[in-house]
C-alpha cells in the first residue's frame, strides 16, 4: 500500500485529490495539509511514502518544503502538483528533491499513477513541461532580481529605491542591467521573461 499526503492550500482541491487517490487500488491518503509548517509537521508525523505538495502555500511554500523532506526524510518522495507551469519553478522543485512534477490540469488517472511511478522510484514529468527542466540557470542577481520583483508589482524608481534603502540611481541601475541580461526590449518586457521563467 503506498501512504500519500496529500497538502494543498484549498479545501476543495485537497478533499478531490483525496477521494481520487482513495478509489485507487493499493493507494491510501494517510493525511493532508493545507499550509507548508503543517505539511512538514504530518510528514514527520505520518512518514508517507509520497507527498503530493502544491507550490503556492501559506507560511512555507511547497518547493521549500520540498528541500526540507529532501533532508530529513530521505525515504518520502514528493509530487510537486502545481497551476506554476513556469520552468524556473520546474527546476528549482527538482533542485529542492522534488521526483515529479505535474500541472493541475492534469487526468486524473495520470496524477493515481504518477504517485505510483514516483513510489517506485520513478521520475514524472508533466508532459507540457518536458525539456524546461534543461533550460539555463537564472542569469539575474539576487538584487537585480528583488529590484525587477518590486517593479513587476508596480513601484517605480523612486518607490523601490525607498523599500531598498538605495539611491535612486543604483536601482535604475539594476533594472537596466536586468534589462539587458534578459534581452528584453522594455522594462516590462523584462517583467515578462523573468515571470514565464520564475525567477521573479
């Protein structure tokens, strides 16, 4: 019998999952959780053999979560299953220890035998995702990064230097050099790139 738990921040999402998994043959949800502290918390408590994590959650996000099963319970393998179909969130949940990663669009018959194929050692790659996980490393820095975050959110200059305590010109700076690294026309071409990539 293969133990899953099942951690998604919305109750109807994780209640589906959980009737779909039970109907399985040799499948049992063993648990769920709805936030990344608590879905730490049952793992260790639960110790199940796959994990099926969303990204986007409260308090800790999946992919961190992710890295912290990675390390201290080697033995449980996780399912990243996620509305992100962006490759820079590919590559960072596979970075983190993550052995699969499906779209939430996904049947529901290849999510059941996704978490078999990861329970068996396999590796699952939604297939709208195959190749991403290839693709180069972000090319911004962490502050090139964090300046071009604040400008997708709509602050201009004078807004970020203020948030960043930098001058006005050091941020111009950094948004132009991100510009340049990303070969985007504009600034919000920039934005663009950075958010299909996830490295925003």
């Amino acid at each position: 019998m293969i133990k899953v738990l099942v951690v998604d921040d919305h109750d109807v999402v994780r209640s589906g999952l959980t009737v779909l998994l039970t109907a399985e043959l040799g499948i049992e949800v063993v648990g769920q959780a709805a936030d990344g502290p608590s879905a730490s918390a049952e793992a260790e408590r639960l110790g199940p053999d796959v994990v099926l994590l969303d990204i986007d959650l409260c308090g800790t996000d999946g992919i961190a979560v992710a890295a912290g099963l990675a390390e201290r319970l080697p033995a449980c393998r996780v399912l990243m299953l996620t509305a992100l179909d962006r490759p820079g969130h590919l590559r960072r949940a596979l970075a983190a220890g993550a052995a699969g990663y499906l779209l939430k669009s996904t049947a529901p018959a290849r999510i059941a035998d996704a978490v078999r194929r990861i329970a068996a050692g396999g590796r699952v790659i939604d297939d709208r995702m195959r190749g991403e996980e290839r693709t180069g490393p972000c090319p911004l820095t962490d502050k090139e990064a964090e300046a071009l975050r604040l400008a997708a959110g709509g602050a201009h200059s004078r807004e970020i230097a203020a948030e960043l305590f930098l001058s006005v010109g050091t941020v111009r700076n950094r948004l132009s050099s991100a510009v340049g690294k990303l070969h985007a026309r504009t600034l919000v071409d920039a934005v663009r790139i950075a958010t299909h990539q996830g490295w925003l």
